[in-house]
C-alpha cells in the first residue's frame, strides 16, 4: 500500500535576496488533525530522501518548475534553495512574494508505513 502525506508551511522568501528560501519542512513535533489521522508524528530516525536536489514545483506540477532545493533530514526536515529567475512560474512566484503574497510550500512523503 501506497501511503502519501503532505504537510505545510509558509514559506519566506526573501526577494532582496534574489529568492534565496530557506525553512523548516516538520519539527518532529505532534501534527494535530491530519487530514483523517488525528496526531500524526512522523519517525524523522527513519526519513531518507530520494534525492541531493529537489525540485521545488508550483501545485505539485513538475511542469511547473519554481526552483531547486536540498532538503536535510537532522532533528527536523530542512530545506535551503533557490527560486529560478528563468522559469515562469518563478518569475511569478517573486513578483508575488515582492508584492507580499505569503506563499506555503508542502513536503510530500511516500510509500512510508503507517501504523496508529
């Protein structure tokens, strides 16, 4: 069985910085109503990541490319990245954040086993 979670955060980018982001995915901490689960923790001691560089794509849609970041998995799940200013959807994603849109941005885990 396949199970997919999505967890959100907002998330700040900085357009001064040329759309440098930088956050916190998940602390580890208890995620209260989770869609039909109602506390959710996720095992951070057994979290891999598939790859050195994630995509960072708009609604989920890898044609949709915003920019790349590496995710880092410690006593929480960090990222750090860069949002593309060759891309269409990044171009919009800055001009928005220089308006002050307050963007979220989801981490999706797959395929984990999931046990009450």
């Amino acid at each position: 069985m396949s199970n997919i979670l999505y967890l959100k955060q907002s998330l700040d980018i900085m357009p001064d910085a040329k759309g440098k982001i930088k956050g916190v995915a998940y602390t580890g901490a208890v995620i209260k109503r989770h869609g039909w689960i109602e506390n959710l923790v996720i095992d951070i001691s057994t979290l891999s990541i598939a790859k050195k560089k994630t995509p960072l794509f708009r609604d989920h849609n890898p044609a949709q490319i915003v920019g790349m970041t590496s995710v880092s998995v410690d006593k929480a799940v960090s990222f750090e990245g860069q949002i593309s200013q060759k891309t269409m959807h990044g171009k919009e994603v800055m001009e928005l954040a220089e308006e002050g849109f307050e963007w979220e941005v989801s981490m999706g885990i797959f395929d984990g086993q999931m046990e009450e």
